[in-house]
C-alpha cells in the first residue's frame, strides 16, 4: 500500500485541525528508485483562451487543478537499477498510474510516464544514464 498527501480542489495539500498533512492509503504500485537528479519540476494549466466579439480575451482554466511534470535523471545507473526501471515501464508502460514519491520536496504523487518510451543510454563498463518524464495524474 502507498501512501499519499490528499489535495483539495485547488491543488493545496489538506491539513487538518491539528496542522498534519493527511493523507490516505491507496493499493497502487510504487516506484522506489530514487533519481540522482529532477531535472524540471513543471506545473502545467490548461488554459482556454476564447475571443469575444468586442476584441476582449476571455481566460479560464479547463482543470480544477494544475498538473505537475517531472524530468527524472540517473547517472551511471548499475545494470540492476536499469532493469529494475525497464521492468517497471514494461509493466506499467504510459497507460497504468502509480505513487511516486519527489526526493527534493519529500510528497508522494500519482503519476504515469509521460511517453510510450524511456531513454536508456550505455555509458560503458556495465553503467546506464536513464531518463524518462512522469505527469501528474488527477
């Protein structure tokens, strides 16, 4: 079972009366490999944009709330972490969500991978450079 932080619908983590994050558990796969860097941490809308007849814009947002893209990194991942990556994307693919927990801010997101591929890269000497991006679903 994962763990993860409950958001209102703006987007806010809830807190309760006592000033504790809640958070729910939920039967999902997790991902545990931890990055050795996140690269971009994107927060994206989707705004719709109408023209009236006046010339005047008119904005509003198409999600409740907004949705958060992650670029992962591992440098000379050993073969082990390669595989363990590469299993879970073939299990999971683009398609299945699952919790993954951000190393820089410490919460827990479900998220799915963004494409229908990852790129794994030989460096040599039984090393990888793996990276892939996860979006946030909601």
């Amino acid at each position: 079972m994962a763990i993860y932080n409950v958001k209102d619908s703006i987007g806010n983590l809830v807190i309760d009366s006592l000033g504790n994050y809640v958070i729910i558990g939920i039967e999902c796969d997790e991902f545990t490999e931890v990055p050795d860097a996140v690269l971009t941490h994107s927060v994206n809308y989707n705004t719709i944009k109408t023209n009236t007849d006046f010339g005047k814009e008119r904005l509003r947002n198409k999600w409740v709330t907004p949705r958060n893209k992650f670029t992962l990194q591992f440098y000379m991942a050993t073969e082990d972490i390669m595989i363990s990556i590469r299993d879970f994307f073939i299990n999971k693919g683009n398609f299945d969500t699952f919790i993954w927990t951000n190393p820089v801010d410490e919460l827990s997101y479900m998220v799915r991978f963004v494409s229908d591929k990852i790129n794994i890269n030989y460096a040599g000497y039984d090393y990888y450079n793996i990276q892939f991006d996860f979006i946030e679903v909601l």
